[in-house]
C-alpha cells in the first residue's frame, strides 16, 4: 500500500509539473512542397526556413527536430530570416511580409495590400524597420506603426534583391535593369552603382567587414565588387546565387542539385556538395562558419560540415498529403487515401486497421459506396514492380475495391488520361468520373458498362451527380457550370457565369434542388437547381474553395478552402457559424458524419482531422508516416499509436524540443483518445 501510494504521489508531482511548463506535443512533420528559403539563427541554435507549401517551420539545429510551424500565408514563401536578436522572424510570400515572435508563434505585424506587388522585405538590422521593394522602389517602413520612414528612387525596372551592411548604414539593392546600386540609409541617396551585369540581378550581398560585396544576376553569373570604388574584383560565369564565407576568402554558390565552394581569389573549385536531388534554392551559414544548411526543391534541409563536405543531417518529409478522406456510412471507421495507399482507420479503436497498397498503382482519388461495403478508386498504373521500370504507355482506369479484403471487384477502362474524381449515385448503382483531359463518363456500376461521355464545348474539370440520377452538372475552364441529362447526355442548361475564376468543388444538397459552387474566386454560391437562380453568395475565406459539402439536414454547409480553413455556413441565413483551424495546408476534402455532428477533413499537411460541429473544436488529428508507423493524436498531447509510431512525436517546452521519451507515460493514453474520440467526457 505505502508503494501504491509513493508512486501515485509521484505520477500526480510529475503531471503537475509537466502542465505547468506548458509542454506541447507535436509531430515531426516537414515541408510538404519545395523549400525555398533556409536561416540559421544568430546564435546557431536554430534553423528557419520557408517553403511552398505556404509554410515556415522552426528547428532544432541539433536534431532537427521541428519546433514550430507559422501558418498564415496564402502563397508560397519565397524569402524568410531572423532578427539580429532572435526574438523575431520576418517571411515573405508574394504580396505580403509578415513579422512572427519565435516564442510563442504569433503573428507580430502584417504587411500588405500595397498599391504595387511587394517582391520581397528585410528586416533592419535594430528590427525596428522593414526595407520593402515594390516594383522599382524600395521603401523603409516602421515596424510598430508601418508608417512610411524612406523611399529609395533610382531603379528603373522592379527591383528584386535588397540586402543591409552589417552596421545597418549602407544598402544595397538589385534590379531588372541589370544594375546594382549601394544607397546610404540614412539620407535615402544613391552613392554608386555597379555596372556590368548583362540579365536581371537576383541577389545581392556585403561581406562580413563591409569591403566588397557579391551580386549575382539570372544568367549565371556571379561579380565582387570593391565597396569603395565601385571597381569589379572578380566575375564568375556558370554559377548561381553566391554567399560569401565569414572570412571573405570563399564563395558558396547553388548550381543545379549541388553547390560549389570556390576560391573567391582565384576562382578555384575547392569543394563540392552532392545530396539533394532537386534544385537546391537557398543556402546558409552557421554563425561560427563551420557548417552550412541548404533547402531544395526536393524538401528537404540539409546540414553540411564544410570541411569535409558531408552531410551531418537531413530533414525531410516523413508522410505524404492526403487527397481525400471520408467517413464509412453507417460504421465507425473512415478511410483516407495517400495516393500510394488506402488506410483504414477505427474511429472507436482510435487506431489505423488496415492499409491497401499495390506496388505500381497510384489512387488520385477514391470514395465510399453509398452502404460502405467498397471503395471506389480512380488509379494510375505507372510502373511494373518486377523490373521497377516506367509503363508507357501508362494505364488509367477506374476500380472497385472490397473495404474488408482490399480485393479489386471490378475495373472501369475508357479514360485515357489521370482521374480527377469519382462519385457515386446515391443509390449506388452509377458511377461518375472525370479525367484530366476534360472528359466525364457514366458508368453501371454492376456491369461496368460505359454509359455516357460528356466532353462539352469547353473542357470540363468538375461533374456532380444529382440523388436521383437524373441529372449531371459540369463546371469547365471557361467558368460555365451546365446540366446535363444523365439519360440522354443532353445539354439542358448554362447556368448564368457567377464566378469570376473556375469553379472546383460542388456539391447537391439531399433533396437534389440545391447545390452549391466553390470557386478560385473565394466564394461559394448556393444555386436553385430548377430555376437556376442564385440564392445566396457566400464570401469569407482568403483563398480559394476546395470543397464544399452539405449537411446531412441541408440547413448548413462546409467550405474548405486553399488557405487551410474550413468554414461552416448557415445556407438559410447566410451567417458564418464557425471557423475550423488547425490545418498547416489546404483543405482537401471536408464532410460531415451521417448525424452530422462531426467533420471530417484531410489536407496536404499529410493529416486527417476530426471535429465537433457543435464546438469547432478539434477532437484528433489521424497521421501515417511513410514507413508505417502511425499516430492519433488529441489537441492536448494525448495520443496512441502503432508500436514505433511516437518516434515522430516531440514534446515542446518554449522553444526546446526533445523526443516524447522522457514524457511517454504521461501522453501515451490510447484509453483517453478512445474517449474523445467515443465523445466521452474528457478524462
């Protein structure tokens, strides 16, 4: 009994403790699209970098584990960096420079919305300003109160690269007008130029004491220059983008998939670095000049000892984005498909049962029959396992899939290109599809029989079937949305253009006589089947509308959209009910439940997430690594995964990260995720 009770006390001291340092639980997930900017901190401890995927991640420099993900842009990230204290990051995407605390991950400033496109921003080196350059002038604006302090006038043609001297008195930009100017900041005047450039400038930058500077321009070429006279030490061809070493006696350059180090005297090639196998698009010293860090197009960050010109570590993706989820009708499991693989998981378990996977097949879409019993497949064969060589040419068809045994029913040839999607009628009898080369087809689902081809004037991208059958709507390139007779393949309708861009979700309500279009435009329009009215427009995301969704009773709907955003709507009223945030990427896919008091979505971070209606709050996200492990995992840290599944899992205390190791018995709880998962109090 005195050991039961010592080693209760010390379970409730360690929980006590660990809720009151905060700690976080978050997976290990990395960028999902090409890295396009990498920072080391000042004081070397962590790595920053920006990414397509509209995302800038935080890591731990030693381990490279992730601390941090910033969300919040709706483009691709091109340019990020810290402050010169740390305290602060700056991230560019196009349009727009936002300014985060590294601490606590909040968005500090945004800046925007300018007459002219921002191409980029720096911070000052007293982070007390932002240097933007919008088309071909650079503006020096205050952070606190993004006030206009300086406009440096000179270029004349957009500007595109803009770097500060370490002292912060002297600037330097680059230009489409193939000229490199130094400006003196304080007064906001031009001091020299450079000239010799040939081709647009793309990066500039001083070295360490301020003596010469590197500018690199689009073809390949690569100048020194001495500060003070404004004369050319140095030009290089066949290299990209240049940085100088601390000591200034070495140049750093990205060429293709690798980088060279060479003498920055003689031009010599000293060193090679080979790993990545795509473009490598930014690189970046250490503080004490001993290793490097590099971002490419293939995802991954590599850290490099410079000396030998190793790789000390890499970081890269571990899972893959999710291009659909749904729940089984009338079952407690949903399926989500990774492209390479169909996973099934049990909602009640709170665990991954079954994966569907066959070498050379790849899935662009899937979906539930309308009873549960299978899953529909639009696939691609791409390559003979046996050999491992390229099919050509490749083979496209549709596939009906038994959910318990993974066994191919029946297959549906006719497409010639990939398929975007496939549909059942709510009967189950028919199936619709749609393929990359802009066609739709009907199908018998228990023959596998075509029975009827759209191709339209223009090319269709979208095709929903009505309850009944009776009746397709397509959407196409030229933003027309038009009914169709599923019998007879007749035009019957062009629904007036409402949209300003394509339309690339819809959906029917129930009863068939309403359905709504989600369009790139960032709104959603409710739409009287019959009449071919618009009820209703719909507005409040910052980026285009993936997928749209009816509730179970018709009285609202779902928007999920590019910005990684789900809003549910009230279709009578037009209000916005709530905001599911939680997402790091776009919404793919967003449904409801058959009661309609949970939603289910899936996103190109590479999770599904599970919500409460009601709430809007996040019940758990459902995550598959590459290599099969798994985990479910609850907002608050609890979690239960497959037998290795928790070495993805860090546990977060500020900004220092460690592996889940030392607090696996506290979060390791499958008992408390069954139970939110069931809707049980929480435990």
């Amino acid at each position: 009994m005195k050991k039961f009770i010592c080693t209760l006390t010390f379970v409730i001291i360690f929980i006590a403790t660990t809720q009151a340092q905060d700690i976080e639980v978050i997976p290990q997930l990395g960028h999902a699209a090409a890295i396009n900017s990498v920072k080391y901190s000042p004081d070397g401890k962590y790595i920053l970098s920006g990414s397509d995927d509209y995302t800038v991640k935080l890591w731990d420099a030693a381990t490279g584990r992730i601390i941090r993900t910033f969300s919040g842009h709706v483009n691709e990230v091109k340019f990020v960096e810290f402050s010169k204290d740390g305290t602060k990051i700056l991230s560019y995407a196009f349009n727009e420079i936002r300014i985060w605390n590294v601490l606590t991950g909040q968005e500090i400033r945004y800046f925007g919305n300018y007459s002219s496109d921002i191409f980029r921003g720096i911070l000052s080196p007293d982070s007390k300003h932002v240097l933007c350059h919008l088309q071909n002038d650079i503006k020096l604006i205050d952070i606190v109160t993004g006030r206009e302090v300086k406009t440096f006038l000179g270029h004349t043609s957009d500007v595109l690269a803009v770097a500060f001297s370490r002292d912060a008195k002297q600037m330097l930009s680059g230009s489409f007008d193939s000229m490199v100017k130094l400006w003196d900041v304080e007064t906001g005047k031009e001091i020299r130029s450079f000239n010799g450039h040939t081709s647009k400038i793309v990066s500039v930058e001083f070295s360490m004491d301020g003596k010469t500077i590197i500018s690199c321009a689009s073809k390949d070429e690569v100048k020194i220059w001495n500060v003070a006279t404004g004369q050319e030490i140095r030009s290089f061809s066949e290299y990209n983008n240049g940085i100088f070493s601390h000591d200034g006696k070495y140049i750093f350059s990205r060429l293709g998939n690798g980088i060279i180090l060479w003498d920055a005297v003689t031009g010599r090639e000293v060193q090679t670095f080979s790993g990545h196998t795509e473009y490598v698009a930014s690189i970046a010293l250490s503080p004490n000049g001993q290793q490097m860090i590099s971002g490419s197009s293939d995802s991954s960050i590599k850290i490099w000892d410079i000396k030998t010109g190793k790789v000390v570590r890499s970081i890269t993706r571990n899972n893959h984005s999710i291009y659909s989820a749904s729940f089984c009708p009338h079952e407690k499991q949903i399926f989500s498909n990774y492209g390479h693989a169909i996973k099934l998981w049990d909602i009640g378990a709170g665990k991954e049962i079954k994966t569907f996977s066959e070498n050379g097949w790849y899935n662009s879409s899937a979906t539930y029959s309308p009873d549960g019993k299978y899953i529909l497949l639009g696939s691609l064969y791409y390559y003979n396992p046996v050999d491992t060589r390229l099919i050509s040419p490749l083979i496209y068809a549709i596939r009906l899939m038994n959910r318990e045994t993974g066994e191919i029913i029946r297959t549906f040839s006719g497409h010639n290109h990939s398929i975007k999607s496939v549909a059942f009628s709510s009967d189950g009898k028919q199936i619709l599809s749609v393929s990359s080369d802009a066609i739709a087809k009907l199908w018998n689902t228990e023959s596998g029989r075509e029975l009827l081809t759209i191709i339209g004037d223009y090319k269709v991208i979208l095709a929903s079937l009505s309850p009944d059958g009776k009746a397709i709507i397509t959407s196409d390139v030229s933003g027309n949305i038009t009914h169709w007779n599923s019998a007879t393949g007749k035009e019957i309708r062009t629904f007036d253009r409402h949209h300003e861009w394509l339309v690339y979700s819809m959906a029917f309500n129930k009863d068939g006589n309403k359905f709504l279009s989600g369009s790139e435009d960032k709104s959603v329009v409710l739409w009287d089947f019959a009449s071919g009215k618009v009820i209703r427009t719909f507005s409040g995301q910052r980026k285009g509308i993936s997928s749209v969704c009816f509730s179970p009773d018709g009285k609202q709907f779902l928007a999920g959209s590019y910005d990684s955003t789900i809003l549910l709507w009230d279709a009578v009223t037009g209000a916005a009910c709530k905001t599911f945030s939680g997402h790091a990427m776009r919404v793919n896919t967003a449904c409801f439940s058959d009661d309609g008091k949970r939603i289910l979505s899936s996103s190109s971070d590479g999770t599904v997430r599970l919500w409460d209606t009601g709430s809007g709050k996040e019940i758990a996200s459902f995550i598959s690594f590459a290599d099969g492990e798994w985990v479910v995992l609850t907002p608050d840290g609890y979690y239960a995964a497959s037998p290795h599944g928790d070495r993805y899992l860090n546990a977060r205390i500020g900004n220092t990260v460690s592996a889940i190791d030392s607090y696996r018995s506290v979060y390791h709880q499958p008992d408390v995720v069954r139970d939110r998962l069931s809707g049980a109090a929480n435990r």
